[in-house]
C-alpha cells in the first residue's frame, strides 16, 4: 500500500498546532462575499492568503476583478517533463445568521467533540487551507515540489462566481494545467474517501399562467372563468407519470446512461435507506422506478416544482378566483442533457397541456450543463493511491446530485481532467449554523494532497 513519505509525515506531526493556529486566523476573517458592509473583510481574506502562499515561496498576486479579488500564485520550478497542476478553492464564505443558532460565533473558531466549528470550515477555507499546508509541507521538508502548481482562489464563489468564467478566459494560456484539483465536497461517509465522479446540471424556469384581467369574486364568477391555479395545478401535474417518472416527451432522450461498473459501486455503498428517511422525516422515498435512491440522486435527472404562488393566502377565508398563478420549477440534468432543449421541450409540452381560457408563459431564469469524469487514467489513479495512503482504505466513488458551476467553466476553457476531492462529511452544516470540519479529516486531507503530487509526478499525469 502506498505510505506517505516520511519526512512529510514528520513535518505534518511537527506543525499540527501550528497549521490549526494558521486556519484558525483564516476562518476569524468575516469574508462573507454577500454583503457590502464585508467588503474590505474580503479583501483581507484575499490579503491574508496572498501573504500566506508568497512566504512560502510561491510568485503570488492579487487580481482584481469587476468583483472581489482573485488570488493567484504559482510556483515552476518542478523537474522537467513534469506536470502541472491547478488548486482552485474560495476563500469567500455564507453569510452567518440566524447568529442565535450558533452554539459559538460563527467567526470565533472552536475545537468542539473532535470538530472545528466556524462559518467557512468546511464550505470552503478549511478544505483550501489543507491544500496550502499540503504545499507548504513540501516546500519546508524537501525545499521543492514534483508537480509546478498553480493557486487560484476566488471570492465570489458563494455569489454565483460570476466574474471566475470571463477571469479565466481572458487567463487561459497562464491558466494550462495538465489537471485542476478541487476540494468543495464531501466524503460518503466518515473515513470513507472519496472522488466525486459527477454533478448533475440545471434548467431553473417560472411558469406564469394569467386569466381574468384582474381576481374575482369566485361566487360571482366561479364555474364560468377558467381559474389560473386550477390551471397550473393541471400543468404541473402532468409532468410526471404515475410511477414517478418525467412524463414531459423528449425528455429523456440525449441522457447519456451511466457505465454499469459506477452503477453497481454506488449500490455496494453502505447506505442506510431508512437512517435516510429518518434524517429527512418522510416515511417513505418516490422517484423514477428502477433505480436506487443513490442513483436516482447522482445519475438521473429530475424535473421539481420549488415553489407556486397564487390568489388568496392570508389568515381566515377570501372568497377570490385569482387572476395570476406562479410556479418555480427546476430541472436537474445530466450529460448529455442541454438546458436550452429542456426550455424548449417544456415550453413545448407546458403549452401542449394548458386548457384554454388562460395565457401561459414559461421564462428560462437559469442555467448550467451536467459534468461527468472519465474515472480512467492517472489522474484518479494517483488520487486512490494518495487517499489510501492517508485513510487506510481505498476510496469510493460518489456522484453530487447539485452543480458546481466552476467545474464545468474550468472543464469548457482549460480542457484538462478535473479532479472532486472532497473532506467533508455529510451533516457539516455548511451554509448552516454551526458549520464544523472534522479535525481527522483535516488532518488526513493535508497528508492525502501532499502525497497526490508525489503520486502524479511519478505517474507523469
């Protein structure tokens, strides 16, 4: 089995207090990208990473950006021939409230029952700092790394990252890597390591439906106009067949069905169906026939309504026939779904299905396209070896039923294999109150990535 390079292990043991001392700084700056009054908080976050990663040796800037800043360091001085690696993570962080849920503040980091308690632990300073360590501790130990690495942190991460895409166009060429590395996930389960394989994309829509020019009496009118609720209800209701499964037509025809191998590896997975039920407080689980809850969650695609509003909702009765009705519906894809034909093939069957007596609209809000590895290949060859090396055992492979926009940026302008390495556990309450990383985890995270550039610089990945 592979065993992490002694001198590493060493430097890591050596450091502990030290490298929990430095995270602990980190997590205190209130970096929350969302609201104005942080704004210099952010910028101090960047300030304070740029500082961290040029005193251990790496040409480092700040960028800015029509947003907040970008950090970007580089070191090149690896052997030739050999890869070259880019670290993306965001130092920004989820606003803090309800701040009364907090058993701590949320920006006063606490070692709590072998966790590390603070807004930005886990989601996403704690898992990028374990990446700045893992390089420090090569640095320091050996005086060199195997691979060239490249840093890029951003701090717009959790306000839709909207200036990373333009940032990374207009820096392609200083941004070619032969793989990007990112840690923003979560592990399956305690001292299960694990890859993440895919993130299934989105089709976000509004449906508004509109009849009598303004609500009326529904006593007066009622049985003569065509209610809008009554309407959409109709709508929303044939967008599934009795069994669960999408009845809109069209709709899974690009879907590209995952290999049998992945399939059969998330249904050996240890998942407890009932603990599932009980964690989420229903008594039974729905969704497309013929598939676990596993892969129906990672693999397959889903069309949901978020949300509907439409006449009266107040306390006590209002007698209304309401002249507007709303959903929010959101569709989950994967490859090789493409959000602008699902518009189309909604739009399309919404219109196909609405009685007469009411104008329907249905408005495309958002965006964004499926990602799938292909699991072949060094790249996460070298990743199994390095997280068996920290864990003990070999990792797993999961799948990510929400989207992380950036991957498919990086994957669409830099075309290099991308590695999900994830150290968090499911329950870390991220964008929650009372957010924690696991101390173990952080531990075994920094050795796991300091061991990954030895594994790919020997592989030549």
């Amino acid at each position: 089995m592979t065993t992490l390079d002694p001198a590493l292990a060493a430097w890591f043991d050596h450091h502990d207090q030290r490298l929990h001392d430095d995270l602990f700084a980190f997590l205190r700056i209130p970096s929350v990208s969302a609201r104005s009054e942080h704004r210099a908080d952010v910028a101090a976050a960047a300030s304070w990473l740029h500082g961290h990663l040029a005193r251990i040796g790496f040409a480092t800037q700040t960028i800015p950006t029509a947003g907040h800043p970008v950090v970007l360091a580089e070191w090149r001085q690896a052997q030739p021939g050999a890869p070259t690696v880019l670290v993306y993570g965001h130092y920004d962080v989820q606003p803090p409230e309800p701040l009364e849920l907090w058993t701590t503040p949320a920006f006063e980091p606490t070692l709590r029952d072998g966790n590390i308690y603070a807004r930005g632990s886990v989601d996403d300073k704690g898992q990028l700092w374990l990446h700045v360590a893992a390089l420090e501790a090569h640095l320091a130990a050996r005086g060199t790394l195997p691979v060239n690495v490249i840093v890029l942190a951003e701090g717009e991460e959790e306000v839709g990252s909207e200036h990373l895409a333009p940032f990374v166009e207009q820096h392609r060429q200083r941004l070619a890597c032969d793989a990007v590395v990112i840690s923003d996930s979560t592990m399956f389960a305690p001292g299960i390591p694990s890859i993440l394989s895919s993130l299934r994309g989105l089709a976000y829509f509004q449906i508004d439906v509109t009849g009598p020019a303004s609500d009326l009496h529904s006593g007066m009118y009622g049985g003569a106009v065509v209610n809008p609720a009554m309407a959409l209800a109709r709508i929303l209701a044939t967008f599934h067949d009795a069994t669960g499964r999408v009845a809109i037509p069209g709709f899974y025809d690009a879907v590209r069905p995952f290999p049998d191998a992945v399939r059969d590896g998330m249904r050996r997975l240890p998942f407890d169906e009932p603990d599932f039920m009980r964690q989420l407080g229903v008594a039974s689980l729905g969704g497309e026939p013929g598939y676990s809850t596993l892969e129906r969650l990672w693999t397959r695609p889903t069309c949901e309504v978020n949300g509907m509003l439409s006449g009266y909702t107040g306390e006590g009765a209002k007698t209304v026939l309401p002249g507007t009705a709303m959903a929010k519906v959101s569709c989950r894809l994967v490859p090789d779904q493409d959000p602008a034909v699902v518009h189309r093939l909604l739009e399309s069957h919404v219109r196909a299905v609405a009685p007469a007596g009411v104008t329907v609209t249905v408005r495309a809000l958002h965006g964004g396209q499926a990602w799938r590895a292909d699991l072949a290949g060094p790249l996460y060859e070298a990743a199994a070896r390095a997280l068996t090396a920290a864990f003990g055992r070999a990792p797993v492979i999961t799948g990510e039923g929400g989207s992380i926009p950036v991957v498919n940026d990086f994957a669409r302008l830099l075309g290099a294999p991308i590695l999900l390495v994830g150290f968090g556990l499911p329950g870390e309450n991220a964008h929650a109150p009372d957010e924690w990383i696991s101390q173990d985890n952080f531990r075994r995270g920094m050795r796991a990535i300091a061991a990954l550039w030895d594994e790919l610089a020997a592989a030549g990945a």
